[in-house]
C-alpha cells in the first residue's frame, strides 16, 4: 500500500476513536465505552507500528490527534477514579462513623449493630456497581472496608460475651435470691420474710432488665411468678386460718355473752329475792311484840343487806363482763 492508503487507513481508526470519545465525553460515567476506547487504542499502535510507508508529517499529525484523544480520555477516566475512590472512601467513612456511635453509647446495654450491617450489603454492591475504578484503589478501599467488617463482627463477639457474662451473673443474684423467697409454710413471720426476699428480686429484675438476655429475664420472671403463686396460696391458708380462728372467737364470746346475760338474769332475780325479803322482814320487825325476836330479826335484816350488797356487786361485775363481750363482738 501507498504512504496515503496508510494514512488514510490510520486516519479512518482515529476518527473512529474519536466517535467513541465523544460518547465517553457525553456519558463519562457509563462504563460501557471505555473497553471499546482501549480496544481501539490497542489496534491504532499496531497499525503504527506495523503500515509502511508512511511520510513523517502524516504520521506525526495523526499520533499528534491519537495521542490527544489519549490524553483526554485518560484524564476523564482519572477523574472518575478518583471521584469514584473518593465515593467509596466516604462510604467507608460513613460506615465507620455508625460504628463509632454505637461502640461509644455511654450506656453498653443500648449497644445495638443493625445499623452498621444493614449498611454493609449496600456498601458490598457499591463496590460491585461502581466504574470505573483503579485496580489499586480498588484493592485498598476493599482491604479497609473489609478490615471495618471484621473489626465490627469481632467486637461485636466480644460484646456478646460479656453481657450474656453479664446476663447471667445478675440472673445468679436474682434466682438466689427467689430460693430464699420460696415460703414453706403459714407461718406469718417466716411469709413476710419471704415476701421481702421476693420483692427485692422484682425490684432487681426491673433494675437488671436491659442488662440481660430475653432467656435469662423470661426464666426469673417465670420463677418470680411461680414464687408468688406460692406465696399468695399461703397467705390464703393464713386468711382462711385467721377468718375460722376469728369465728371461733366471736362463736365463744357469743357463748360466754349468753352464759353472762343469764347469771344477770338470775342474780337480778335473786337481788329482788333480797329485796323482798327484807321488806317483808322489815315490816314484821316493825310489826312485832316480842322483843327477843325483833332482836334477832334485825340481825337477819343485816345478813340479809349484806347478800343484797354483795347481789349488787356481783350484777355489776356481770355487766362489765357483758360490755366486754358487746365490745369484742363490734
């Protein structure tokens, strides 16, 4: 071939890579272009390399465009490297950061990863979808993500660990604390000690909640209700106990009520008895001719007010004893 066919063949390939320019320079983020760019590329040097002749003014005049179209290509597709490095850098930042926040909660039982791996497959297809990108970036920007999710499952292990260490050396404080709870028998004293045991171990579960594992609470909470089940069915014996000790009570006072009412009957009829013995007495005393008698009358009258005093006192003493039953029995 003549040095113009060459020319002609080479300026053809470069006008054609300059169409696949223009697309890149239209669409520089879509991918699709660059593969087609290089290609091309690879054909022109080896058409440079391999027609001859060509005259040294064509030849320098289209390397010249080549080259520039090159360059040109090279410093987009740079750009996007960087931006795109720079895009994933951010991410990673980013991802970072929530890690960051939630290992630095100042309370460690809010500590909570979803967060950071709900982040993590979005990340993951990033580095899957974004074009282009420098092997080199590529390689470190994967390296660091990587380490991060690693770090992150790592600690996250650890964490794990020590709460449910945590978890469980409350759950030994709290189900200690309820096998003393358990009461044994209806014994008052004995079921409020219990009973104490059994409120301070609600008060630490309540206390402990968020510092311990769904299984270790749902144990102690099912425990304490067993324990208060326990302790409620005994206070019902103690209930049941003091309600019949009660009616009992009241059945012997309403007896001993009866029993008083009817000594009052009986000694306010003796009292009139008395009574009218000595008006009777009186009235013969009063009455009588023969002295020696009325001598002796009067010292029956004396007896006699003596028992009456004596009637009198004991009726008394009854309806203080009945006052006393009336008042246990309100």
């Amino acid at each position: 071939m003549s040095e113009e066919e060459n020319a002609v063949r080479i300026k053809q390939e470069v006008q054609y890579l300059s169409g696949i320019s223009l697309s890149i320079e239209k669409y520089p983020e879509s991918s699709q272009y660059y593969p087609a760019f290089w290609t091309q590329v690879k054909i022109i040097n080896c058409l440079f390399k391999e027609l001859k002749p060509i005259s040294y003014k064509d030849r320098q005049l289209l390397w010249n465009e080549f080259s520039s179209l090159c360059d040109e290509i090279k410093k987009i597709q740079q750009t996007l490297y960087r931006n795109n490095a720079s895009r994933l850098e951010n991410e990673i930042s980013s991802l970072s950061s929530i890690r960051d926040a939630i290992r630095n909660t100042t309370l460690e039982r809010y500590r909570n990863y979803s967060q950071f791996w709900e982040n993590v497959p979005r990340l993951s297809d990033l580095f899957k979808r974004l074009k282009p990108l420098s092997p080199q970036d590529r390689e470190i920007l994967w390296k660091k993500f990587s380490e991060l999710c690693e770090d992150v499952k790592n600690e996250q292990i650890s964490y794990r660990k020590n709460f449910e260490r945590s978890s469980q050396e409350r759950y030994n404080t709290i189900m200690d604390l309820l096998r003393y709870s358990v009461p044994h028998s209806s014994n008052v004293d004995e079921l409020k000690d219990h009973g104490r045991y059994l409120k301070q171990s609600r008060e630490l579960l309540s206390e402990y909640k968020n510092d311990m594992t769904f299984t270790h609470k749902k144990k102690c909470f099912e425990e304490i209700q067993e324990v208060q089940r326990q302790m409620d069915a005994w206070w019902e014996t103690v209930k049941s106990d003091r309600q019949k000790r009660h009616a009992d009570f009241q059945a012997s006072v309403r007896a001993n009520l009866e029993k008083n009412i009817e000594r009052h009957r009986k000694a306010t009829n003796s009292l009139e008895y008395l009574r009218e013995k000595v008006d009777e007495l009186q009235s013969k005393i009063d009455s009588a001719w023969n002295d020696d008698w009325a001598s002796k009358a009067s010292g029956w009258m004396s007896e006699f007010e003596d028992k009456i005093r004596d009637t009198e006192d004991y009726i008394r003493k009854i309806e203080g004893w009945i006052e006393e039953d009336e008042q246990k029995l309100r």
